[in-house]
C-alpha cells in the first residue's frame, strides 16, 4: 500500500521530474518556489503514471495552446481545447483521463514557498479561495497575452540570475490578466444562468464539507433553500443527482485514503464520519462494486 499521501506539492513533483530533466529540461524550469512548463506535456504524462488522483495545496494556471485533455476537476469532468486558460487552486482534486498526442501547454506552478504578488487580503477576486478552479474559452488576443506573459518569465528565471521581483511582478500581472476574464465571464454567466449559479455554490460546499456531512439538507439549509429545489436545480444543471455528487466526493476522499495515508478501514470510516467500519465498507461497496479493503489490496 502506498504510505505517502496524495498530496501533489513541489517536493512530489521534484521527486518525479529529477531522474526525467535530462528530457525535460529544455521545457521545464522547477525551483521550490516556482515552476514552469514551456509547451511540453511530458510532465503531465509523467504524474499520470503516479495513480490518481491528486490533491494540490498550491497555484497553477495552465495555457492550452493545441490538442485536447479530459481531465475532472472537484468533481466535474471537463474536455479541455485549444484557446483556454485553466486556474486550479489550493485544495484541487485532479483525476487525469486522456491528453491528446499533440497536447501543447504553457504554465506556471507557484508554489507554497512562493511570496504572493499582493497585500495579504488583497489577492484579486478570482484566487481569493472563493473559486477553487476555473476553465476559460478565450479569444486569440487574451491567449496570446497570456503566452507572452509566461514567455517572458521563462526567459527571465533561465538567466543565471534573475532579478525575482521581476519576475514576480510577471506573475501579477498574470494573475490580474486571469482576473478579468474570470470576472467578465463569471459576471456574464450570472446573468444568463442563476440555477448555474446554485450548482456551482452547492459543488464548492460539497468539495469543502462531504467528509463531515453526507446529507443533501446540510447543503440546502446552508444554501437557504429547500431541499427538493436544490436536488431539482443540480440534476437540470448537471444530468446528475445531487447525492450523486455527494457520493461522489466521499469516494474520492475514500480512495485517497485508502490508497495513500495507510491508516486502517475503522479509522477512515470514523474520519469521514459514518456510523461504524461495517456501514462504510457497505457504501463503498455500493458504490464501486468492491469493498474497502479489497480497493485497497488491488491497488498495492
């Protein structure tokens, strides 16, 4: 059984990318503080190989710029195309599916070590905590701005010295340059699509509250909303009910833990707060055909 967590943080990745950067080195610059990824998708085909999924407790933000990628975020599948920009934020959960043979991707890590660009409490909108991630269409103009932004910080940090308030005025301005088109977008879709807005409030909720709380009339009461309109608005918005989603997120905590903290089937049944190891190991049973223990052995 695998000991080490899940968690995806600078010390995981330099301990993948170390015995490759002879491969990678021309695409990728990797400090404690910062990483970037020039185009190459090696990376990602390598972290794959690490038995999703993952958690991050960092910033990263992704320029994709040919190929495609089906990748869940929190929950929620997406396809990804040429033309976005993706943010993934501090207590992301990412399940990797496919990356196209001509996925091309610009990006940059920043991690814990990392000094912010901003005033505590001044971080903009859209990385304040409120979105844990988000996935924009943009135009040419916005993506290329975007790209030139990375380009001149990749060119910056693979001088033998650089000057890093530079480059970490580069990083605000990429982060403010995200910002808007979050903001744009976000503010256009809140106009168009207020049950949208409820599925997305309930999803944040269930990815911050499932361990503790497993019944959909939590998530409405703190919602101020019935029950039954809240489990009817998240299956119109998403196909899928809303103690799918529920179920969903619990798994995933379950597999996390199963797989990587090496504790015991009672303990993580009492962590995730069900009545007694016996009742847990018949949900996850229901749920993904196989028992607790028999998940975990399989994947040793």
């Amino acid at each position: 059984m695998h000991k080490q967590p899940k968690l995806m943080d600078a010390s995981q990745m330099h301990d993948i990318l170390m015995p490759h950067i002879a491969h990678l080195g021309d695409n990728i610059f990797f400090s404690k503080e910062l990483a970037i990824i020039h185009g190459n998708p090696d990376v990602f085909r390598l972290v794959m190989q690490q038995h999703p999924p993952f958690v991050i407790n960092d910033h990263r933000l992704g320029i994709i710029i040919r190929g495609e990628a089906d990748i869940n975020f929190n929950l929620v599948d997406h396809h990804l195309t040429a033309g976005t920009l993706v943010y993934l934020g501090p207590g992301t959960i990412i399940m990797p599916h496919r990356l196209s043979d001509d996925l091309e991707i610009y990006g940059i890590g920043l991690f814990s070590d990392f000094a912010m660009p901003f005033p505590s409490g001044q971080m903009p909108a859209a990385f304040n905590g409120q979105t844990r991630d988000f996935q924009l269409r943009v135009d040419e103009p916005a993506l290329q701005t975007a790209l030139n932004i990375v380009n001149t910080l990749w060119q910056m940090v693979r001088q033998p010295t650089y000057s890093r308030a530079s480059a970490s005025a580069l990083v605000a301005a990429l982060l403010y340059h995200y910002d808007a088109i979050y903001s744009s977008a976000t503010a256009q879709h809140h106009e168009q699509n207020n049950a949208q807005t409820v599925f997305d409030r309930f999803i944040y909720l269930v990815n911050r509250h499932c361990t503790e709380h497993h019944q959909l009339s939590y998530y409405a009461d703190r919602m101020c909303l019935t029950t039954r309109y809240l489990g009817t608005v998240v299956r119109q918005t998403s196909g899928i009910t809303a103690k799918d989603w529920i179920d969903r997120a619990l798994i995933i905590h379950a597999k996390t833990q199963l797989l990587h903290s090496g504790k015991s089937v009672a303990r993580i049944s009492d962590e995730l707060n069900f009545p007694n190891p016996a009742f847990f190991s018949k949900y996850f049973k229901r749920i993904t055909g196989v028992t607790p223990l028999a998940f975990a052995r399989a994947n040793e």
